[in-house]
C-alpha cells in the first residue's frame, strides 16, 4: 500500500489488461430469442472463430457440395416446456423443426440424428411418448432417423427432456432458394395463420389467468414444399418464421436481401383466438413464434400459381399475399396499418415468449 491508501503500481510481465475493466457480460433469456440479442450472439462471437462462406449465408441450413451433389445439412436443440401441449410435444417439434429447416432451402430432407439429455427421474412412460411422437412424425415427414446419442444428467439439473436434432436432405440441380435472393416486386405469402404455436403453448403452462383454445400448428412442411418446386414456380426465399416470429424472419430477409418489405396489415392472418389472448397479453402476432407456417418470397408472375398450389395443401389451406419486396429502405420491413399510417416492423428485440421450442 502506498502512503495514502493507494494501491503501489505492479509491473507484471507481458502485456497489462488496460483499465478500467469493462462490465462482465452474461447470457440472457434473450441470446435465444431469435431476435436482435440472438443474432448479436452469432455474429459477434460465433461467426468470426467459425467464418466460411456457408455460415456466412445465415439461412436456415447450410448447403454444402459432395462428390457432385448437393446436400442442405441443419441443427436445432429444443428445450420447450411443457413437454406436452395442445398439437403436439417435444418430440413432435424435434423432428419437425430439423425437416422443416432442410425444406426451406428447397432439400428434400432424407435423415435425421437425434441426441436425448435426460434428467435423472424422468418418467419412462414419458420418454416412451416422446419417442413414438418422433417416430410418427418421421414417418409423416419420410425421414429416417439414423444415428443417436443419450446422456443421464442429475436430478435437478434439467427440466426433464431436451432433444437436438440434426438433419441432411438433398437439393435437387436448378433449385437456388436462399434469403438473400428477393427481389423488388416479388410477392410475400405466408402459408397460414400467425402465432398459434407460442399462444398454445403460453397457455398449456397454466403461468397466465387465461386458457386460449389455441392448437400448435407443428407440422413437416416439406411435402408442401415439394408440391410448389413441382408447379414450377420461380420461388426466391423460403423462410419458417419460428421464433420471433414473421416480423423477425422478414427482417431476416430483408438484411440478407438488401431490399425493403412492405406488409399490409389488412391481410395478415391471425385467429380469433391468438389475436384475443395477444392483445390481453400485449403481444403483436408478428412476433409470436410458429412451427408449422412458411413464408414464400415468390416472382410476382409466380404468386397466383404457387397461393392456388398452397391452398391445395394440407399445411398451406390458409396461404394469403401478405406483402410485397421493395428497393426500399434497404433491409426493413415496414407495414401500411388498417388505418392507412405506415410503420416500421422491426427486429424482435428481447425475449417475448422463452421456451417455446
């Protein structure tokens, strides 16, 4: 100590960390949001240590080039609570969100890994349901699950079942879908209503004074996706607005695209019910998350055929234009409101609704 009670100056050897030092930073619910803190999270510290050309695209599963093909390769983890909720479960959402990832890039999604983390305690008629729920959805989506891993925490230290998934699908010659290719005067359709996945499960937590009879929309997209490659359409971005929901995942689009958005409002499909308990709960629709809807980013000469193919669909009866791409601004989404005002729709910034997938 010095004279006055001050610490003496230390040399140290090699280089000093200057002061004074920066508050330390931690993770929050809202690095998983899917929103603006999530995407800080990628590109601030995961992007630079893993940067490839692959990565760099940011789309919802990277294609890569084997032995002359062309394989679309993805990865999702889900720690959603419940387990179990109005549409579906876990195990449900696993296989789903993996297929349905590999479909948005225009792959025929072929086979699945599965890693379980399990919590010491669980239930084995539970883990037994979980099961024959990813074994009926593979079945539905024609994917085989064929490699897996399992791991025992102790009691306490997870909250019952988490599930990674990862998943490989081809991608046939000619099929170029990406978010970075929308182009002014495309047509924006989203294949059905908003925010019926967060809403039902929001509500199966039994956290809120209300009970929603809202059913999750998880479903495997990719037959869907099939049938509009089939009628030959020139389809630009495919995107599955799950968390932070069709404002962020046209955002998304916008930024990867360098192109502006413009929704109206008018045409936004949401149900009854959704709409009810998000205004209860001061949510906007656009922001609630989805795991069974599809945004399509299609040429305006296109946008007719593939909405007539979509409502002929299973998962895409609801299909509506929504929205157009414009030269700008340059990466936002703007939307014309039902009272003719125009405002912008911007990136989901912090956490609405965590554990939803």
């Amino acid at each position: 100590m010095g004279e006055n009670g001050n610490l003496n100056p230390v040399t140290l050897e090699g280089p000093v960390c200057p002061l004074p030092l920066q508050p330390t930073e931690y993770v929050v619910l809202g690095h998983g949001s899917g929103g603006k803190l999530s995407r800080d999270l990628v590109t601030k510290l995961f992007l630079p240590p893993f940067d490839n050309p692959i990565l760099r695209a940011g789309d919802d599963a990277g294609i890569v080039g084997i032995a002359g093909s062309r394989l679309a390769i993805s990865t999702d983890s889900h720690v959603v609570t419940p387990l179990f909720f109005p549409g579906g479960d876990i195990g449900r959402l696993a296989v789903c969100g993996t297929v349905n990832d590999l479909a948005m890039m225009g792959a025929t999604p072929r086979y699945l890994t599965v890693g379980f983390i399990l919590e010491e305690g669980l239930e084995m008629r539970v883990l037994e349901r979980v099961v024959a729920s990813m074994r009926a959805a593979a079945q539905e989506a024609v994917v085989q699950i064929v490699a897996g891993d399992t791991k025992v925490v102790q009691k306490g230290k997870a909250d019952g079942l988490y599930i990674n998934t990862a998943g490989v699908g081809s991608v046939a010659d000619g099929v170029e879908i990406a978010g970075a290719n929308a182009r002014p005067g495309d047509v924006v359709i989203l294949s059905g209503a908003m925010g019926d996945h967060g809403i039902a499960v929001l509500s199966a937590r039994g956290e809120l004074d209300f009970q929603a009879q809202v059913t999750s929309d998880i479903a495997p997209l990719n037959h869907l996706v099939g049938e509009m490659l089939t009628a030959g359409a020139d389809i630009h971005v495919l995107r599955d607005p799950t968390r932070g929901g069709v404002a962020t995942a046209l955002n998304e689009i916008a930024q990867q695209s360098n192109a502006g958005i413009i929704l109206d409002e008018a045409h936004l499909p949401v149900r009854p019910a959704v709409a009810a308990a998000c205004e209860m709960l001061g949510f906007d629709p656009l922001y609630v998350a989805n795991e069974g809807k599809l945004l399509a980013v299609v040429a305006p000469g296109d946008a007719e055929r593939v909405l007539r193919v979509m409502r002929a669909s299973l998962y895409g009866q609801g299909a509506a234009i929504i929205g157009h791409v414009v030269t700008g601004p340059r990466g936002r989404v703007l939307m014309r409101t039902a009272i003719g005002s125009t405002r912008v729709v911007d990136v989901l910034a912090g956490e609405l609704l965590p554990r939803i997938c």
